[in-house]
C-alpha cells in the first residue's frame, strides 16, 4: 500500500508488458494467469461485481469494466472497433488501473491490450479444461485475427491440443496465423470453410470480430461430445452461435447478468437456462457429465479476469524490475492544503480576465 511518503504509481507501458512476457516467456505467462484466474473465481463471492458499463457506436464500443474486493479495485478501459485495421489501428486497445480500497491510491497503471489477449486465452483453456472431454488434442479455430495464436497456445499449453484446423474469410489472417505459428509444435490444417473445419474436432473456438448478428456455427456442424468456446460474440447485436446450438448444450458464462446481454445468449429468451463458470469450479453444479454432452462456454469477457491480469502484471514486474514510476497523486506537504500545491503568482504577474479573452 502507497504510503504518505510513496505517493507513486507502478507504471508499466505497451513496450513494458511486452518485455514482461519476452522475458518470462509467454508459455509461463499463459499459465500463471490462468492459475491466478482459478484462484480468483474460485473466491468468486469475496468480490463487488457489475456488468461493464459500455458507450456503442455505429463502429464500435469503449467500455469501462470495475470489480474490487475488499483490498483492491480493478477497472480497464478497452475499446472494440472491427474497422480499425483500415486504419492501422487494432481493433482491441486497453490499459488499466489497480488501487488500494483502503485509500483509493492508485497503486499500478498498465496497458492491457497484450495482457488483454493473454487473459481471454488462458479463461478459455481453463474453462475447457474443466468443461471439454478428457483427452481433448483437436481444435478448430474459427476467425484468425489478433486473438487466434493465443488461444492456439493456451489450448496447448493448458489441454494439450496438437491439431488445429484454422479457417477465416479473410486468407492473410490465416498466412499470418500459419507464420507465427510456424515451429510451435503445432499440426495446422488448413479449411475451406467453417464447416470443414469443425469437422471431427473435439474443441471450437470461434473469435469473429465483425459486430453483426451471424451464425458462425450452425446446429448441423455440432458432433456429439463437442465443446464450443464462443470468444467473438462480446457485444449487444453480436453473436457467433445459432440458437439451435445453444438449445441443445450445456451453456456456461462468466457473469450472467453481462452475458444476458453481451454474449450469444442475448438471442434466447430470458429463462435460458445457464451455469455460472465458478459455480462448477466451487463443485456447487456440475459441469460435463457424459463424453457425448455438448458444452458452451459463452465468453465475453469479465472484469474479474482483468483483475487476475493486472495482478499478474503486478507482481511479475515488481520481481523482474520492469516499469518506471508516476506521480499521478499530488504529494502535498499538507494533503488537506491542494490550493496550496500551486506556486503563488506575483502580483505583477497575474493575468488579468480581459487577457485571456483576447
């Protein structure tokens, strides 16, 4: 906890969190996140949480996403515009905040868009690991953006899976997947369509980005036993899953009240029924419970595991060295004078109200 004396702010950049993971490697990042994330939720009820509060545009949305429990609050700021790669922009940009309850001092600011990709692959590979059929090794992964290698190495790190079969209507998104996925230890398959590729695999991850009501996968694509990981579908007006999917599986989310109106559950009606995910973590409701159930894990997001990231971030840059400090809190001599944190003008030098309008 900042004290009277220490009023700074762990300040770690894009370039900061990036040299983070280089040095840890991302394989043991992917791991410790997803490790903090089991720990987090499954101490689901020590937290505060509300649905994110989201501004859409024709475009896109920003959003703000706080959590807190009785020590820290969390919240990040990120944005989802599919439009932007014409601009050279990413579609996904974030940073984030941790701050002491007892004080409110902000304690860590740091971007998120990478740690952002790092925290929805490793929930996706723990929610599998713990909803998709034993011995899981083939994955189809549907949309081949920013997101798609992390997920591919979440899911082999975390499930074991050597087999992907990759598909996206976009052929430069899959050559740049097969680039950097090249040596990775990783069979790749490339498919000429959705349906293809979900043929015969065990696990279906779909990360779509365009923001429109679609059905990526459809009823007579799904094999018994599957398990369909729905990264894409984040917002209100987009979905990746027919409702006829959804129907007929065992449907898993982070946060209900959020995905009722965020997730591919917004097209069912309100008494769909769903399980929390750290309900079946905390052995509360069951999660698969034959080789031939079809599970959804319906992701969209939560802040809880932005919580989990920055904490991660946190204590990996403190042991690493990383990150420079910030004066974000001014460090008055008297905290109650503010006023007195300003240098006294001298007379002479005052500006008057008719100077400034001129």
């Amino acid at each position: 906890m900042p004290t009277a004396q220490d009023l700074s702010t762990l300040y770690l950049s894009a370039a900061d969190v990036a040299r983070l993971v280089d040095r840890l490697g991302l394989p043991a990042c992917l791991h410790g996140v997803a490790q903090r994330l089991e720990h987090d939720f499954g101490r689901w009820t020590d937290f505060d949480k509300t649905a994110r509060v989201a501004s859409h545009s024709p475009d896109g949305v920003i959003e703000l996403m706080p959590v807190s429990d009785e020590s820290l609050y969390a919240f990040k700021y990120v944005n989802g515009h599919p439009k932007n790669t014409q601009s050279g922009l990413a579609t996904v940009m974030a940073f984030g905040v941790l701050a002491d309850v007892a004080t409110g001092a902000p304690r860590l600011l740091a971007s998120l868009t990478l740690a952002t990709a790092i925290r929805t692959a490793a929930m996706s590979a723990l929610a599998a690991r713990v909803l998709a059929r034993p011995g899981s090794r083939t994955m189809a992964l549907i949309g081949n953006g920013a997101q798609s290698e992390f997920q591919a190495l979440a899911f082999r790190e975390l499930l074991g899976i050597d087999t992907l079969r990759v598909f996206d209507t976009d052929p430069r998104a899959t050559a740049k997947l097969l680039r950097n996925l090249h040596g990775q230890g990783l069979r790749l398959v490339v498919c000429g369509s959705t349906a293809e590729a979900v043929r015969g695999a065990d696990i279906v991850t779909t990360v779509t980005a365009d923001k429109a009501l679609v059905t990526i996968v459809t009823a007579d694509m799904v094999e018994p036993g599957m398990h369909l990981n729905a990264v894409g579908g984040d917002c209100p007006g987009k979905t990746e899953l027919s409702a006829d999917v959804l129907q007929a599986a065992s449907v898993f989310v982070e946060y209900e009240p959020q995905t009722r109106i965020e997730g591919d559950i917004q097209q069912m009606p309100t008494d769909f029924a769903v399980t929390e995910f750290w309900q079946v973590l905390a052995g509360r409701r069951p999660g698969r419970t034959s080789d031939t159930q079809v599970t959804v894990f319906d992701s969209v997001g939560f802040a809880l595991e932005d919580h989990s990231a920055l904490c991660f971030l946190e204590e990996a840059a403190r042991h690493l060295g990383l990150g420079d400090r910030l004066s974000l809190v001014p460090d008055a001599a008297d905290p109650k004078d503010l006023f007195g944190s300003l240098a006294r003008p001298a007379a002479t030098h005052a500006v008057r109200p008719e100077a400034l309008a001129a």
